[in-house]
C-alpha cells in the first residue's frame, strides 16, 4: 500500500501524520512552506485535557514542557466577582467534581513540539515546498502534484487536506464551505507583567474603565507572560497601535489600581469566522482542521477541534491501509465529526445573538449568571460550547442488546481516564492504550489490585473473557481496572481505538461482544487493495495511474517527458 498524503504542515496535518506512525501507517506531508513557523506570541493555542493528552501521547513534548496549566478561572462584571473556579473541583456543584485545567501554549511552541517528534518517526516524510494542485482518484489511491519548485507526482492511497481556512484541496475537490463572517473581532496583546491573579485566567465582561469595551480577557502563559483580548464591535473600528497600547494601560490600571510596568511583546487583530464544509470525505479525500471547520467565538477552540478529527480518522485509515475498510467505516468520519462540529457551531449562533446582543432581556434577573455560565462552558471545555462530543448516532454504534447495560459514559462518549492494568502487569492510564489500532475491552473488577496478576488472569471471570477477546474480528487488548464511573463489579466495557465507548455489559457475553466490535469497525471490511468508485477531482479527468512507490521514495513520482502538467484552477 502506498502512504497516505497529508497536504498542510500545520498542527492538524502533523498530528495527523504522527497518529497514522502510531498505527502503523506511513505518511508524506506536503507542506507549503519552508519548514519554519514564525514565532508569534500572541497566537496561542488553549488545549482541553482531552486534546493535550493526545498531543503529549503522539510524542509533542513542548505541551508538557512548554504549556502552562492554570491555576483557576475567574469571571467579573463591571467591579463584582461573579464566579471563581480552582481547577480540581467546581463549587457550583454539589459536590466536588474533578476539572482538569487547559493547557495553554504559543502555538508556534505547539507546532515546533509537534516537527520534533516527526523528525524522529521513521514512518513520516515531510516535503517543503510542496504547494499542492492537482489531486487524482482512480480505483486504487490518489494522485497529487506539487508545483515548482521541484514539481511532483505523489502516489498515495489516501489523501487527507489539512490546510487550513483557504483550503487547496478542498478547492480542488469541489467543496462548497458556507458559514458566516466576522462572527467576532478581538485585539490581542501578548506581554509581560504581573496581575493580581496569580496563574488564573480572567474573564471581564462590561469592565468599567473607557476602553475595556463588551468584555476582555486575561490568560497566562509561562515566564510571566499574558495574553489579553478585547471584544471588538464586529466591524468598522480600526485598531491602531496607539489604541492597542491605550488599552493596554487601562486594563493594567483597572486591574492593579495603577498602570505596573510591562513588556510588550506581540499584538494583533483577529477575525473568527464560523464555517462548515458541506463534505467532509470525496472518494479516498477527506477534509479535516479549519480546511473542514471554523469556529471560534465565546471562547470555543478550532485547533482542539482539528485534533479530536485526527484522533478520529487516523485509526480508521489505519484499519483501511491494513486490512480494508467497509465504506460504512469511512463514511462514519464525516457521520460523527461534521455532526458534532455542527452542532458545536449551532450551539455559539444561539448563544451570540443573547450574550451579544442589547435590549431588555439582558437585564433580566439571573442573566448575568446564566451568561457567565455560558462563556465559562466554551473557555473551560464543557457544555454545549465545549466538552468533548459523544458520537451518540454513529453509524459504527452497535445493535441493542439486552446484555448491555448503563455506566457513567453515554455510548459514544468519551471513556473516563481510569487507571487500569495492562497485559504486562503495568498500571497505566486508560488513555495511555490509546492510539495503537487496537480496540480495548476493560473489565470492572474490584480488588484485583491487592493480587498478584497471575493469580486473577485464571480466576473467575477472566478465562472466558480472554477467550472471547481472542475471537473478536478485530485486534482488542483485555485490561483491568479496579472501578469505574457508574459501573459495578464485572461490567466488560469496549471502546474504540480512539478512546469511545462502544457498548457495555453486564458480565462476559462473547456473542454480544463480538457483535459489537463488529459494528464498530464498520462490519466486514473489503479487501485492502479496494476502496472507493472513482471521483471526481474539480473538473479534472479521473486517470488511472499505473505503478506504486517502493520503499526508497515511499511515494515520489517525478515528471516524465510523456506526461503533461496539468495545473487546476484553485481560484
């Protein structure tokens, strides 16, 4: 099988790149540029638990060495405090509930982390200079070219656009990406001071001094240094840098009593836009990142949604790229992701026009709180505007069966980070065993810890599972965890290579567990060698191409005398 093609070299595409090494699965990465990201402080990238721990386990050092985890976040209004959360429990609540802070990062750091650990993978191939336009389908694999500099014919078997907002491929594929414009405006300076909140990020709506407009905040990076943001209207105010720097001093003032000395090290404006590709997969195409999606406003995070389309699409490419892949499998991507991304965006559009808006139901008693709640959601990751999605109507969700029984996890969600025990006797974290093209099955056994691994793997229960994990249509690791969220002694829980749960049950039911791991792999698959009806590329003809790359130039085509350059209008 030939690599998958990778167009775009951006968080998203590297990402991309290191989970299909994860599986197995050779890669080329086009990247457009020359292999360098220019450092920009102000542009950050807050991740959520569940994306920096994917980030951290496909080898990006920097999110763990480079990151800064808040301490807390606090939300204000005009000079009143309206909430404060210290990351670790949430006092909103009844009781105590664990809330992992966000790590938050210069996104250049992230995407410098990211190269690193390509650049120690055997399985990853990145190409600078490798502007993309021409994509080809045919029964077998995909065809791209690059232009000058170095033009050249790629062979892949699949091809993945991970390049960004103005997407080559997405144009070329013919993808119509409709969405609204300008859904918000922020100015954005990135310096170095000291606040009163030591480590906690800030949420300022209505601040009261002259240039803090609609609502400002504050967030902390490592060596002192912060990022702020101010609200802007959605058009028509120019920002210049004698506006920027006012403001600046004025929100250090109202925040300390006075302006304290600073160091200004980066600004700039930008504009979110909220978008969403009609399709997400075109024969043995497929979109992810801002070339699929973009979101933004009251505090919802792209890049987290880029990367959980990754974790997503890389394990099914990997069962298509090792054994075949039933079109149910590959369709799902577009199924589950655009479904929950879609559903990301409707939520921030109901929510702009009252958080936003002016009139009389914004004075209303209780709204200020039922706002706050709402901007808390989408800057912390949770709620509608920002936890991880449960693939709740999946295609790949398996048939009801009376074994089945309910935990803390709705089926499609994301598994709770339980520590388990692994087949060697370790004891790791559940997301650990992620991201290895193996689907999991735990099972619930309390007290097992207290003995040794030897005595319980041929005790009770655990014989006749092991048994039916060997039968399973697909490759399953059997772990062990003490407890589980809502789920009593002997509960057999599956989840998927990418850390959902496909189904759980009441004791060891080999019949019920291979259906459902059947269901979750998309049924049988076809051959490895079959894949998608031919497609069409923009206009361009479809052409089948003869031969595939060996494994010294791993996909390489260079031009030939009798092949004709053809460039596709991408405009």
């Amino acid at each position: 099988m030939d690599p998958v093609i990778v167009v775009g070299a951006g968080p998203v595409g590297l990402a991309l790149s290191l989970a299909l090494a994860g599986h197995g699965v050779p890669s080329v990465v086009l990247d457009e540029g020359a292999g360098k990201d220019e450092p920009r402080t102000a542009r950050t990238a807050v991740l959520r638990a569940d994306t920096a721990d994917l980030a951290e386990r496909l080898g990006c050092a920097t999110v763990r060495d480079d990151g800064t985890r808040w301490t807390g976040w606090r939300s204000m209004r005009r000079n009143q405090d309206i909430r404060e959360i210290r990351f670790g429990d949430d006092g909103d609540l009844p009781s105590p509930v664990h809330l992992a802070s966000p790590v938050h990062l210069p996104q250049h750091d992230l995407t410098r982390g990211l190269r690193d650990a390509v650049a120690a993978q055997e399985l990853v191939q990145i190409v600078s200079h490798g502007r993309l336009d021409t994509v080809e389908q045919d029964d077998s694999g995909v065809t791209a070219h690059t232009r000058e500099p170095g033009a050249t014919w790629w062979r892949g078997s699949f091809l993945v656009g991970c390049d960004g907002a103005r997407s080559t491929v997405r144009k070329l594929l013919d993808i119509r990406f409709p969405g609204r414009t300008a859904v918000e405006r922020h100015a954005v300076a990135a310096l170095r001071t000291e606040l009163p909140w030591d480590g906690e990020a800030l949420l300022h709506r209505m601040p009261p001094w002259r240039t803090g407009g609609q609502e400002v905040t504050a967030r902390p990076l490592r060596d002192g240094v912060w990022r702020l943001d101010w609200l802007l209207p959605p058009r028509g105010e120019l920002v210049t840098p004698e506006a920027l720097v006012a403001r600046v001093r004025d929100t250090l003032a109202g925040w300390c009593g006075e302006t304290p000395p600073y160091e200004l090290i980066d600004t700039g404006v930008y504009t979110l836009h909220h978008r969403l590709a009609r399709k997400w997969r075109v024969g043995r195409a497929f979109l992810a990142g801002d070339a699929a999606h973009l979101l933004g406003a009251l505090g919802t995070q792209g890049l987290d949604e880029g990367l959980r389309d990754i974790d997503n699409l890389a394990w099914k490419l990997a069962q298509a790229w090792h054994l075949g892949a039933s079109q149910t499998l590959l369709d799902s991507y577009q199924a589950e992701r655009r479904t929950a991304v879609a559903a990301r965006l409707r939520a921030a559009d109901q929510a702009l026009p009252v958080l936003r808006g002016s009139g009389l139901r914004t004075y209303l008693p209780g709204t200020t709180r039922g706002h706050d709640t709402l901007l808390t959601d989408g800057h912390l990751g949770r709620g509608a505007l920002g936890a991880p999605p449960a693939y709740t109507h999946s295609p790949l969700a398996p048939p009801h069966a009376e074994a089945q029984t309910l935990v803390g996890t709705p089926l499609g969600g994301p598994v709770a980070d339980v520590r388990v025990t692994a087949p060697d006797g370790a004891t790791v974290r559940l997301r650990d065993r992620l991201g290895r093209g193996r689907q999991l099955v735990v099972l619930v056994a309390p007290g097992t810890g207290v003995w040794d691994r030897r005595h319980w793997m041929t005790a009770g229960v655990m014989p006749r599972l092991a048994a039916a994990v060997t039968a399973l249509p697909v490759r399953a690791e059997l772990l062990v965890t003490e407890g589980y969220p809502g789920a009593s002694a002997h509960t057999v829980l599956l989840v998927r290579p990418d850390g959902h749960l496909v189904a759980a049950f009441q004791g060891v039911r080999p019949a019920e567990l291979y259906a459902a791991a059947d269901a979750a792999r998309g049924g049988p698959p076809v051959s490895a060698q079959a894949g998608p009806g031919p497609q069409r590329s923009g206009e361009a003809e479809v052409t089948a191409k003869s031969g595939r790359s060996d494994g010294t130039d791993r996909a390489q085509r260079t031009d030939r005398a009798d092949r004709t350059d053809r460039t596709a209008d991408i405009n």
